[in-house]
C-alpha cells in the first residue's frame, strides 16, 4: 500500500529535550516537505527536501532541522524544543514535475511541548 | 499579505444541499495549481480536487467541483448534495513554480458542520 508513515503519533516531552520525528515513504518520491498546523494558521511550511541531500528552508524553518540521506527518509529534529512549537506535524511526499501532483500526507504527529 | 484567503472560519449546511466553501489567492505567477483537502476529525489530510491556472474548464470530482474564476483570483469548493461524513475542515492550497514548484500555500481552513 502507498503510504506515507510517520512515528511517533503522538508526543509528550519537556523543554530542551532532544527529538527526532521520523517519516518514510514507499513510493519513491522526489519530493517532501514538513509542515505544522496551528489553530486559525492552517499548515505551513517548515522544511522541503526536492532529493537526497537537498534540503532548503520553508516558511517557518526556526527551531528545526532536516536531513535527508536516502530517498524514503526525511525525519524532523528538534534539538532544543520549546513550548511554542507544541503543535501537529504532517509529514509529505510527492513526485516531481508535475504541477498538479498532489502531496500526500503522513498521519500526522501530535507534539505537546512541556 | 496572506496568499490563501478563506474567509468563512465556520460552514453550516443542511444534509442534502450543497454549500459552496470560498478561497481566494494572491499571485503573479502565470502557471499555478489549487488543491483542495478535507481534513476530518481523525487529523488525516485527503486531497479533494485540483485546478490548474491554465486550465479551461472547472475542475469536478464526483460530487466536489470547483468555481474557479482566474480574474478574481477566487477557487470555490462546491459540495454538492452534502453528507454527515462531508463534515470536517476543508483547506485550499496554492502551488506556485517559483523554487521549483515548492511553495505550497495553505489557507486557514473553513470548519464545514452538516446538519440531519
């Protein structure tokens, strides 16, 4: 099944506490992207990756960092997270060039930041 | 300045009409693409429809078309004969070509209530 998997579901951690947030998915995408959603905002972009090894910055990159060393994989590192980025993350993929290409989206992670 | 505009925070509409779900956009690309998702309580988010800037016609996926009027920049949702299950938030998105095609706007949602 296409699917894009993201772990944990669900989080609960303190400030400063390092955390990574995983995302794959199977069906080879060029193309990926994080978002978080806040009440009243809607999703917004915090990094993109458009291959392995090539990363850029979105609209709210501060606080966070990406790698993104095989294809499948683009996990999320808060290295210091904060109580303003509490929020719910969706991870994305799509295929390249094609401009009505869809994104499709991971479950989502809940991040509760104490 | 907001590139998603969607106006209508909250949607109520009886079982069985159609209800029509506003975004409007900014833009000076000529090429752009609209999407639309439906996000249900469960959290997931479900692309609904697109419509491409070049495209002529009005998009139209079973019962969801969408109004797109490239002039005033607006590409309203139509749900047509609505559902319990259409209840959920519905977001418009936007898709530039600048960097690559990367910049994915998201409207703030419009929260669709469907009354039995």
């Amino acid at each position: 099944e296409a699917q894009v998997t993201q772990n944990p579901r669900y989080l609960i951690t303190v400030t400063g506490k390092k955390l990574t947030v995983t995302c794959s998915q199977n069906m080879n995408h060029e193309y990926m992207s994080w978002y978080r959603q806040d009440p009243g905002l809607g999703l917004r972009q915090i990094y993109y990756s458009m291959n392995v090894e090539v990363t850029d910055k979105g609209d709210v990159p501060e606080g966070y960092k990406v790698s993104r060393k095989e294809k499948r994989n683009f996990p999320l590192i808060l290295e210091s997270p904060s109580p303003n980025q509490t929020s719910l993350y969706f991870c994305a993929s799509r295929r390249g060039g094609v401009m009505g290409e869809t994104q499709y989206f991971g479950p989502g992670t809940r991040l509760l930041v104490l | 300045a907001q590139k998603i505009t969607q106006t209508q925070p909250g949607m109520f509409v009886q079982e069985k009409e159609a209800v029509t779900l506003d975004c409007t956009y900014d833009t000076s690309d000529q090429s752009y693409g609209l999407f639309w998702y439906k996000q249900p309580s469960s959290g997931e988010m479900i692309f609904l429809i697109y419509q491409g800037s070049y495209d002529e016609q009005n998009a139209t996926e079973g019962r969801y078309s969408l109004n797109f009027q490239k002039a005033r920049k607006s590409a309203n949702l139509v749900i047509s004969a609505s559902q319990l299950g259409d209840s959920a938030m519905y977001f418009c998105a936007m898709r530039e070509t600048d960097n690559y095609g990367q910049n994915f706007v998201f409207g703030p949602g419009t929260r669709l209530s469907v009354l039995p």
